[in-house]
C-alpha cells in the first residue's frame, strides 16, 4: 500500500475515536461515546449499564493512552496515534481488542434490548450511528458484523472485527 493510502486509512481510525473533532484523543472523547450511546438507547448513566460502560470507556481510554500517549500529556495527537497505537497495535492485534473489549462489552449490553446476548442487526446500526459513522457505512458495517447472517451480532463477532479495522498495514 502506498504511503498516502497507509495515512488516509490512519487518518480515519483516528477521527473515529476523536469525537469532537477538536485534533487529539483523550478521555471525554471516550466519554462522549458512551454518553451518546445511552442517549440512544434511553439507559440512564447511572444504572448498572450506564455505569459498566462509562467503566468500559474510561478502560478503554487507560489502555489507549498507555499504548500511544508518548508525552504523558492526556492527549494523544494524531501524530501519537500513528506512531505509537497504530504500530504497537500491528504488531499485537489481539493487546488492542482487550484494551477494547470492555467498553466493547458494555455498549452490546446496552444495545442488547432483549438480554439474549446479542443485538440485533438493526441495533448494530443505531449504536454505530451513535459514535458518528454515517448511515450508509453504519448499514454497511452491521451487515458485515454479522459473521453467521443469523440478523444477531455477539462480541465474539465484534470483538476481533474492531481490532482487525484498527490494525491498519502498510
């Protein structure tokens, strides 16, 4: 892959996580995600789920910053993401998805609006229209989430996906 490839695929992992738009990650970014998340799905912030995915968000952001934020600021640039998280997480995909895995855990359970351990498809989209991707990419996404075409997406499907979209090659 040529090298402005490489960067244009960076840059858009990067502008995932940076929910504000304001050029660095940090940890309201992770907050906001899961504030909109249980917007979306009416769960109040202070029940059980509320409260295991503001844990999963603020892990979530722990383990990136440890991975990435070089100058200890409380801020990773997309200069530190690309150097740091991006390279680190090539070379070990499966540090990134338990990094990930329990805001990861926590946004299917508030998702889940049944309780049977999956989200359906159509939920899939919702959460992922909540964290910004555009409608056509969330359909798109859900779509390919679903690994058995059962219209059910479980963390054993979405789990290694996430860090499979994050481990970006050259």
């Amino acid at each position: 892959m040529v090298s402005s490839e490489y960067e244009r695929r960076i840059g858009a992992r990067f502008a995932t996580f940076d929910q504000d738009g304001n050029g660095y990650i940090d940890r309201e970014d992770f907050s906001m995600a899961a504030k909109a998340l249980l917007a979306e799905f009416h769960t109040a912030a202070r029940s059980d789920k509320g409260q295991a995915l503001y844990a999963g968000a603020e892990a979530f952001w722990q383990g990136m910053a440890g991975i990435a934020d070089r100058d200890g600021d409380q801020r990773i640039t997309r200069e530190e993401f690309v150097t740091g998280a991006v390279k680190r997480l090539r070379d070990n995909p499966g540090r990134f998805a338990e990094i990930a895995r329990p805001f990861l855990h926590a946004a299917l359970a508030v998702a889940d609006t049944d309780g049977d351990g999956a989200v359906a498809v159509e939920d899939t989209v919702r959460v992922l229209r909540a964290l910004g991707v555009p409608e056509e990419v969330a359909r798109a996404t859900a779509a390919v989430l679903d690994t058995d075409t059962d219209g059910q997406v479980r963390e054993q499907e979405i789990v290694p996906a996430f860090a499979r979209y994050f481990t970006v090659t050259e």
